[in-house]
C-alpha cells in the first residue's frame, strides 16, 4: 500500500505531480482518483461529502496531505491552513484554530474544525498587534502557567501571520 | 296594576335577576376562553416554526459527532476497567460523568421527565456511587440532588438560550472535566428527535483517556504521524464536546416538538371549553326566553281572569 | 505532542481549544468579524454544587472567553 502521506511544507506545493504519480497506483471501482471528504465546524458544515484531488491540512508535524486513500489514520490538527485542491482544479485555502482529520477503512475522510475561514477573512493587522503583543507576554511570564498561555496565542498568531501574509 | 307594569314585575323577578347573572358570567367565560385559544394558537405557531428551524439545526449539527464517533463508538461500555489486567497508564478516578441535557423551563411533555428517570434509574444501579452527575437545565436539578446530593456536579441555567454555541459549550464542559480529571469515561443522556411525534431517551458513551489507551488495540489499523498517547488523550475530550454538541441539538427540537403537543392540546382543550361553554350559553339563554314567556302569559292570563 | 506545554500547565484541551478558536475569531476582518462574534454572545450561570446545596456561580459570556486567552483559569 503506497502511503500519501506528505510531510513536509513548502516541497508539497511543489510535489503535486509526484503525487498524481503516486495515484495511479490506486485501483478504484469507480475509476476516478478523488479523495471525499467532509470538513465541519460546530456551527456550519462547509463541504460534506464533498470530491477533491487532494487536500493538505496542518498536523502537530508539519503540513500533512490526503488523497484518495485506504490509508486509515487520526490526525491531530494545529493552527495553520487547509488547502484543497478541488476537482476542477481551483485551488481553496482556510484557515483553522485547531481540530481533528480522520480517515476511515472505507476511505471517507472527516475533518473536524472549531474555528475554519477562508484565509483572505484573516485582518493582516489585527495578527499583526496579536504577534506583537503575545510575544511580550511570552517574554515577560514568570510562571509556568503564563508562559503557557503567551505561549498558545503567540503560536497561533504565527502560523496566521504566515497565511496572510504578515512578517514576523 | 296595569298589565304594562305587570310585565316589568315580571320581567324584574328574582328569578329572572338570577338567570341574568348566570348569562352576564357566561359570556365572561365564553369571552376569557376565546382569548385563550386565540393565545395558545398564536404560541402554537410560534412553536410550530421554532421546531421547523429547531429540526434543520439538528440535520446540520449531526455530522459533526460523526468523524470521532466511527472510531472511537468502538470502545463502549463493557469494555470497562475489570475486563483487562493491564494497568491503566494514568491514575484512575473511578468515576463516570453523566452529563443529562434537560431544560430550564417546563410544558414541554416528556422531555424532561424521561431524561430524570433514565439516570436515577442509572443511579440506583450505581452502588458504589461512581457516577457525577450534571445537567444543562433547571429542571433536571431538583429531582437529582433531592435523592443523591452528593453526586450533583454542576447546572447550567439560561445555557445555550438564543442558540448553543461551541464557545459557550467548551467552557461548560471544561467547568466539568476540570472538576473530574481522569474521568472513566463520560454518558450523554439526551432526548433524541425522530419526528415531531417521536424523541426517545439516548444515551452516548464517551469513554475516558485510559480506557481507551487499555483498548487501543481496537484502533491498531489507524496511524498517527505524532505522539499517538497525546493525541488520543485530546481526542477523547473533543469526543465528548462534539457528542454533546449534536446532543443538544437533538434534544432541543425534542423539546421544541413537546412544547407544540402541549400547546396543541391546550388549544384543543380551549376549543372544547370554548363550545361546552357556547352551548351552556345558548341553552341558558333560552331558558331564560322560556320562563319570561311563561311568566308572560300566565301574567297575562291573570290580568284576563282579573279583568 | 509528548507533554505539550499546555497540558503540563494544566489546560485542558477543551481550553486550548477554545483559547485557540477565539485568537481566530479576534482577528478577522469585518463584517466576518461581526458574524464571528454572535458566536460569542452567550450569557449563562454554571453552578457548582456541593453536597447538594449551591456553592459558587461562574458566568459563562464573552468577557470570560477573552479572559482565558491571557490568563491561565485556576
């Protein structure tokens, strides 16, 4: 079984023809090479059941991809942007505060999300104040317990620096 | 006497006095009763399009649960601690969250009440008292603490009012896993919705951390490219938050459903008052036509004999 | 994820969670912004029991979700 799991971040953009190649290994009844998935927030149901080429979504790893696969797997998700690269080709990216991926036997994929947002719905300079400001916090915390909560807000306000775009 | 003023004698007996007073009350009550109905209609509307939107809430917020389900539904409640020798990796608690979703405010049929009677029928099983109890409403409070004060947790009041939100729901849980660290494992007792005629009590086992690390066999197919412990470990309370999550939604057009029967049969009863009533109200004002008619004639007929 | 820092500190993913979705919602454009925040527009009691009588009331709203985010809770 060739495993599609992709782990590094910027290389993966690049790769997409090294993973097509991958495909063609993949028998299916049906004959196409998609991945279905579902991605969900508590309060909205973006895509169910939804046909994409792939989709790459940020792990406690590094940035992971999933194609259409029998690869089960549980994935914890980090803050940081899911890219779907849809059917037709058009390329859709969100970012997310954090969830779970789960890819089944069956091949039906879940994608669990609290908070997911087309990335251009990001305010490059309200992350910008945040980085600024939670990485004083994190400098001046004394204690275990608030270096650990600077330490939550300046990671999250990196990884959504990185998707819109802001310098650290 | 002239046979004028005798009619008004007549007329103004005591008798007649009497029956106009049943009459004047009557139609009060036909009057207060139609208000009524008006109103329990006006409300049944209200819940009818309360449960429609309640309905499609509950369809949209039913994926959700879906993903953590299909894997970890695998460990359920008789996989328990005593089926295994193998320690558990992190200290036990022994003790299992019941969290129950009732509501604040009652006329809502059976919802609540089935709720109570699933967990102190779950209580009076738990000798040796393992179970915690908390609930989202008022109205499962009173019944729980009265019998089983100290394994009452927590109470939402005013939770989830306009709308549930995953924010708000967060920090009800954590109030509840911060209380209880290294819970067993966790029920989510809640009315599940069928139609608007039938919900019926369901229960969703979330088991703890450590159970599901002594039965992590059951998942042996599914890799983890991170520290599997770790993530298992924050799986299992996102579980329990998304498991609630659609449990609410559930519950909530359960209730809604309930609350149009009620105001259904409120309605009905109002109709059914309303027409006894209409009819008491006709016959007794017949009655009343009848015995003035009699008083009529026989005055009338005293007056021809006297003349 | 051996020890995350956050879990050594005593949070609890249910918090990490949520510290994380509101810094999100705290920075998106308007009108998402907006849209974003009736997330947050809750206001409840939680009580805490204790031997069956009430002991302590925390109001859950959004003054508390933006309080987790600097703070750790105790």
């Amino acid at each position: 079984m060739i495993r599609s799991i992709v782990k590094s971040t910027n290389t993966l953009l690049k790769s997409n023809v090294a993973i097509n190649s991958n495909k063609r290994f993949f028998a299916t009844e049906t004959g196409d090479d998609l991945l279905t998935f579902s991605l969900l927030s508590p309060h909205q149901t973006i895509y169910k059941d939804k046909k994409a080429q792939l989709v790459t979504l940020p792990g406690a790893k590094g940035i992971f991809g999933v194609a259409k696969n029998h690869v089960p797997r549980i994935a914890e998700l980090k803050p940081g942007v899911i890219q779907i690269n849809h059917e037709n080709g058009d390329l859709e990216k969100f970012f997310i505060s954090g969830g779970f991926a789960f890819v089944n036997p069956d091949a039906s994929c879940y994608i669990n999300t609290i908070e997911a947002v087309p990335v251009d719905q990001l305010d490059p300079n309200e992350v910008k104040n945040g980085l600024t400001r939670f990485t004083q916090l994190y400098n001046d915390a004394q204690d275990e317990n608030s270096k650990a909560i600077a330490l939550i807000g300046l990671e999250t306000h990196q990884q959504m620096a990185f998707a819109c775009g802001v310098s650290a | 006497m002239n046979s004028a003023s005798k009619l008004f004698v007549a007329l103004a007996s005591p008798a007649n006095q009497r029956n106009m007073a049943t009459l004047k009350d009557l139609k009060i009550r036909l009057g207060t009763v139609k208000t009524i109905s008006k109103l329990t209609k006006t409300l049944h509307m209200v819940a009818s399009s309360k449960l429609r939107s309640a309905e499609k809430k509950a369809e949209e917020s039913g994926p959700f649960s879906v993903g953590p389900q299909k894997i970890l539904g695998a460990v359920t409640s008789s996989d328990a601690f005593n089926t295994t020798t193998e320690a558990p990796v992190e200290e036990r608690s022994g003790k299992q969250l019941l969290i129950a979703i009732t509501t604040d405010t009652g006329m809502c049929g059976p919802v609540n009440h089935q709720i109570i009677k699933t967990i102190k029928a779950l209580l009076k099983d738990d000798g040796k008292q393992e179970i915690l109890v908390s609930t989202t409403g008022l109205k499962g409070v009173a019944p729980i603490v009265a019998d089983y004060p100290n394994q009452f947790l927590i109470s939402g009041r005013d939770f989830g009012k306009a709308d549930y939100s995953f924010p708000e729901v967060l920090l009800f849980l954590n109030e509840i896993i911060s209380k209880v660290p290294n819970y067993d494992s966790a029920l989510v007792v809640y009315n599940k919705f069928k139609n608007a005629l039938s919900y019926n009590v369901d229960r969703q086992f979330i088991p703890g951390f450590n159970l599901l690390e002594l039965n992590r066999d059951k998942f042996y197919e599914y890799m983890t490219s991170e520290d599997r412990a770790a993530t298992m470990k924050d799986l299992s309370e996102f579980h329990l938050a998304s498991s609630f999550w659609t449990g609410l939604y559930q519950n909530r057009a359960s209730e809604m459903a309930a609350r149009m029967v009620a105001m259904d049969n409120a309605s009905k009863n109002g109709e059914s008052i309303s027409q006894a009533l209409g009819l008491q109200y006709n016959r007794a004002r017949q009655a009343m036509i009848t015995s003035e008619l009699i008083e009529i004639v026989s005055g009338a007929s005293a007056i021809e004999s006297s003349d | 994820m051996a020890g995350q820092y956050w879990r050594a500190a005593g949070i609890t993913y249910l918090q990490y969670a949520n510290i994380c979705g509101t810094h999100v919602r705290n920075c998106l454009k308007e009108p998402f912004k907006a849209v974003a925040k009736n997330r947050e527009g809750f206001i409840s009691n939680t009580v805490l029991y204790k031997n069956g009588k009430e002991a302590s009331t925390i109001v859950l709203n959004a003054e508390l979700l933006q309080k987790e985010v600097l703070t750790k809770k105790n």
